[in-house]
C-alpha cells in the first residue's frame, strides 16, 4: 500500500487486524522484526521500550547530548534494515521509543527513509514530559489517593502515562510511522485498533479488549514462552517467536506467533502474562479504560503450529480524569563488585573475603571521618543463601560473590570500589578475578508516583516535522464516580481440605511476577478449578528486594486480591493477585537473578522419594519452622490449592541487585 492510500479518519472496517510487538524492553533481541515482517502477515508492527528506568537513563543521555534521549538501537536495528519491506508489505509501525525526546528520533528515522529513497510520513506524540512545569507543582496527589506530598528535591525525570488516542490521531493523519514518549504500554496497540475499526471513546468493553490485546503483547516473548512456569516444554529459545494477536471488530482475539519459529503459545503462557504487573485484575486503570479481566476466556486453538489461543471477555467502564505520572529523583550512590571463587571450600573463602573488604573499608571510612554504607549486601551464588536453612549446598568448589553498597556520597563508593582487587592477593587463594574490572560507582534512582489532571495537560501531535494539532484526552462528561471501586476481599469458594502435606507452586498453579517501582506483585492462575479457593489463613505478605517477607518487619502489608469467575474446559480465568510495597524495582540491590517466584526445590533424589497422591501431584513432609534469627526475615508458607503449595525464602534484611 502506498502512502498516498493512507486513511486520514478512522474507518469501521471489519476485517480482523494482525498486530506484531517486536520489543518488551529497550535491548529484547534483534531477530524480532525480520520473523514478524517476512512471516507475520502483519498490518501494524509495535514496538514497547520503556520502563521507569530507561526513562531516566534516556533522559540524562539527552543533557549530555541535546539530540539524544531515544532508543537508537530502534531507528537503526528495527527499522533501518528493514525499511524497503516494511513500506513493500504496508505495514505501520507504532513505537514508544522516543523516550524523552520523540522529535529527535523521528528526525532520525526521516533521515533512514530518505536514505532508502522511500516517501514515508512520520508523526510524533509529544506532551508527556512534565518537567517544564515542576515550578507550578508544588505538591501533588500520590498514586494510592492516600495524600499530598512535595516533589522530591533531586528530581530527574517526570513523564506522564499517555493514551491511545494521540497516537490513533497521528493514524487518522496518515502517518505510517509514529513515534510517542512516555505511554502506557497498551496504548501502542489499542491505538490502532480504534483508528481502524473506528472504536468510540465511549465504547470501554472494547477499549478494554484492545487494552487486553496490547497487554498481553507488550512483554513481546513473555506470552510466546518466555519465562515461562513450565519452561521445559517450551522448545527452540534460540528462534524464539514473538507474539501475534488478530482483533477483530467485536474485540475477541487470537494471539499466536510466526510459523516455523520457537516458543509456546498455550492457556498457560497467556494467562500467566495477563496478570502480569496489574495489581488488581477486576480494576487495572489506563488512561483510556478501567479495566476488568476478572471474566477473561482464553481458550487453546486447536492445530496451530506452536499454538493460537482465543482470548474474550474483557470489560471496561469509564477511566479516572488524571494520568499517572512517574517521577525519578536520585538517591545516592551505588557500587557492585562480582568476584568468581574457586577451588575447595570456595563459599567459605569467598564469604570470608567480601567481609573482610567491607570491614577493611568501613575503617577506612572512619579514618577519612566519612559516613558508613547507607546499605550493604554480601551474598555468596552457588552457596543457596537466598534459600536460608532450606540450603542444600555443601562444600561447592565454586562460588560467587555479589557484594553491593549504598553511599550518599560518590567518594566513598571509589574507596570500596579500589579495595575489591587487592583481595586477590592478600586474601583468599582462587579469588579469579573481577567481573567488569573495577566496579563502577553509579547513581541510585528511584521512583516516585503521583496523579496530575488531564485536563491541565497539553498533548501534541506533529506531522512530518509540523505541529499538526492538540488534544486533550480528559473527558469532560465522565465524573470520578464512575470510576470503578477497589475490589473487596472475596471469601475462598468452599472450605477446602487440610493435611500434613505441602506442594510446590508450580505444581498447582502458573504464577508471574513482576515489580514497578517499590511495588511488585505475583498473579497466580490455577491449574485445576479444585486448587483456585484460597485458605483463609493464608498469610499477606511483604515483599523486600524481590522476596516474600512477612508483612510485620517493614513496609506496607502486602494487599490480596483473589477473583472468581467459572471455570469452563480449563479456558477461563480463576486469577489471584498478591501486591506488595517495599525496596523492589529500580533501587533494588538484590542479584538481577533473584526473582520474586520463589524455587524452593528439592533434589531429585528426594522427590523420588516422596509418595504419590491422585492427579499426579508428589506430596511431602511440611518442615518444622525455623526460628528466627536477628537479622534475617523469617520464612512463612504461602499456601495455595486443595492441600496447599508451599513456597519458602529467606535472605537477610539487605537484598543485593
């Protein structure tokens, strides 16, 4: 389709629309676009770049140099080698990679089609950096309604949660290429499945089917098989297929992948990525719709290479007048030293010299009359410490340490971070080396959320390098009121069962999970209706660092929220969702590998060992419960299902990233 034959409205086709995402995160793999383009029969292709971090990294790129502050790697690994297909084929591309500055990228991208010789317009979403106007925001509404506070001092970035509808203007324009900043992932998705079937901004259960659809693809691999429960029966990870979703103009969709491609589409693989970092599933709030996956049907197509699932069900209602806005501010300083250890005994070497560096430093610091570390984390890999008494390592000849400190004050981390290499010589034989050199001193950032009105908001949209018009997507008919309710504590279905035996998670349920900020979450969709119902004495948690911790020692109680719908051939959706505040997220200094889902495994002589019970499911004795030691976080069992799934961690107070 030539640029000429752009549509410059909406339209109400009715045939479906195939939607590719081609990125979850500003670095996901270059191998994406080219299956898409050549194999996914795609008439839009999108792509989804930022997260709180990258914002913030984006945004000192750009006062380092004025014409940086977007994702390059889009305009010169997504695009510019596959240009001439992507104008040949007449697919649209919609992309979030503009970070904080669109007009720049675009900028690039015309110069990539001029280039290749191609007429190809290009529009930009503008209007979601806030910073202009941090002197008129003196304090602001926090994101949970509970108060009013002051903006950080040391604010770095503050970017609004835009919608789908700058972005369905700039289709309606005409363009083939759009650009946005900071939006909500969905956005780049719903966007043109409201340009092309002409939704209405009144028509929220299929606002929030596009918002579904987008969701479900925004992670990119993560509902193809990525990280996925059962992960071993997901094959071909080095050809892995990035996600598919057909809409049609009722809102019902198939989501698959590109054939001859690896990976694993199924109920699982879905259904764990919907309830992925949305908090509550009867009430996930977008700017476009407030969302209820409560009903969701998704249900296996049958004969599928690599699996299609249809997904229906998803209900909206009016959405809240306000953006969420994320703000970033610094927060001292961060240093991180990995150092290999070999040979016998290594865990004991290698523990042994991270305290050694950290006491040596600490004296250092006295002497130069400096403060102590704000935080600090040692924590030996190989060595199962985040498994605490559940340990099964003994004596490994191999060992890493992971020490990561915490400083107001830049010159202090540099004393520790020139104290790391002196431990290969005068300390323990097999230290190997240092990974990545002398560690870096880096800045801490963190996150900070707040609501502004989208009434006083000015959202841009350029066409071809020219402001082509403004738009405000506060809705001046709707009333807060109708914005639906936080969803009320459900009682479990029926009184289930009791016995001395525990099971691991996974062998009851999927589970996801995923942080923003200081708040992470883990969704859990149950494998059999009989595990759904949950035990009323299954305890909240409070998650620090990216591990389950009882709610008592820090930070908010955890808030659960367990929704019911029937069950029907294994097709609908059974979700509970668990939210917990606390260090998560982009301040975090746990190990980048230590996940909130918990793998408290046993060995596979023990699991040979356990008696079988009905269905297949293996069953063992509960372990007595450990006391709990100063300084450390108590283990609690999160129990799930018809006789309960047990999942266990402990670390200490200081969780290393």
């Amino acid at each position: 389709m030539s640029p000429s034959s752009r549509r410059f409205t909406s339209s109400s086709e009715t045939k479906p629309v195939r939607i590719g995402c081609a990125s979850g995160f500003w670095g996901d793999t270059a191998t994406s676009v080219p299956q898409l383009v050549h194999s996914g029969n795609l008439d839009f292709l999108v792509f989804d770049y930022l997260s709180e971090i990258t914002m913030s990294l984006l945004t000192a790129a750009k006062a380092k140099t004025p014409n940086l502050g977007y994702a390059p790697d889009f305009v010169h690994v997504a695009l510019a080698p596959f240009i001439h297909d992507i104008q040949r084929k007449g697919i649209r591309v919609v992309s979030n990679a503009g970070g904080v500055n669109p007009l720049s990228c675009a900028e690039a991208i015309q110069g990539v089609i001029r280039k290749a010789g191609l007429n190809l317009k290009v529009a930009v979403v503008t209007g979601d950096d806030l910073m202009p106007h941090r002197s008129s925001l003196s304090d602001v509404k926090m994101a949970d309604g509970s108060s009013r506070q002051k903006l950080p001092k040391s604010l770095h970035s503050m970017n609004a949660y835009l919608g789908a509808l700058p972005i369905k203007r700039c289709l309606d324009l005409g363009a083939d290429i759009v650009v946005t900043g900071r939006c909500v992932d969905s956005a780049v998705t719903l966007a043109p499945l409201m340009h092309t079937f002409g939704w209405e901004r009144s028509e929220y259960d299929l606002l929030a089917a596009g918002s579904l659809a987008g969701h479900l693809i925004e992670c990119g691999a993560q509902s193809t098989g990525g990280v996925f429960t059962d992960w071993h029966k997901v094959p071909d990870w080095d050809i892995m297929g990035f996600p598919v979703v057909e809409v049609s103009s009722t809102g019902s969709f198939v989501l698959s992948k590109p054939p001859l491609t690896g990976g694993l589409v199924s109920f699982g693989s879905v259904a764990e990525q919907l309830v992925y970092e949305i908090s509550d599933p009867t009430r996930y709030l977008l700017p476009d719709v407030s969302c209820d996956f409560s009903q969701v049907t998704i249900q296996e197509v049958p004969g599928v290479d690599g699996g299609a699932v249809k997904v229906t069900g998803a209900k909206g209602s009016a959405p809240s007048q306000e953006y969420k806005v994320c703000a970033t501010y610094m927060d001292g300083f961060r240093a991180t030293a990995v150092c290999p250890v070999g040979g016998p005994r290594a865990a004991e070497k290698a523990r042994r010299t991270a305290e050694s560096i950290i006491k040596r430093t600490r004296r250092m610091l006295q002497q130069l009359k400096m403060e102590d570390f704000s935080s600090v984390n040692v924590q030996i890999l190989g060595a199962e410490d985040t498994y605490g008494p559940h340990a099964q390592s003994k004596g490994c000849r191999e060992a890493v340490i992971w020490m990561a400190v915490h400083h107001t004050q830049k010159k202090a981390l540099e004393v520790f971070a020139r104290e790391v290499a002196p431990a290969g010589t005068g300390m323990a034989p097999g230290l190997t080396g240092i990974v990545g050199g002398r560690p870096r001193v880096s800045p801490v950032l963190k996150p900070f959320f707040f609501m502004h009105p989208k009434s006083e908001l000015k959202v841009e949209v350029h066409v071809d390098g020219q402001e082509a018009e403004s738009i405000q997507e506060a809705e001046p008919h709707t009333s807060e009121q109708e914005v639906p309710p936080p969803s009320a504590q459900e009682e479990p279905d029926a009184e289930l069962p009791s016995g001395p035996h525990s099971f691991r998670l996974e062998e009851l349920a999927f589970t996801r999970s995923g942080d923003k900020g200081d708040s992470a979450n883990i969704g859990v969709i149950a494998r059999h209706p009989l595990f759904f119902p949950l035990p009323e004495e299954t305890p909240d948690f409070f998650c620090g660092g990216g591990l389950l911790f009882s709610p008592h020692h820090t930070g908010d109680e955890g808030r659960r929220h367990t929704v019911h719908s029937s069950w029907h051939q294994r097709s609908e959706l059974r979700p509970a969702e668990f939210t917990w505040r606390g260090r998560g997220g982009v301040s975090a200094q746990r190990p980048p590998g230590q996940s909130l889902r918990s793998d408290a495994a046993r060995s596979e002589a023990e699991k040979s060992a356990r008696p079988q019970v009905p269905g297949g499911l293996s069953e063992e004795e509960e372990g007595e419960e450990e006391e709990e030691e100063e300084g450390t976080l108590s283990e609690e069992d999160f129990l799930v299902g018809a006789t309960g799934a047990l999942v266990s961690s402990r670390s200490s107070h200081e969780c290393a990233r």
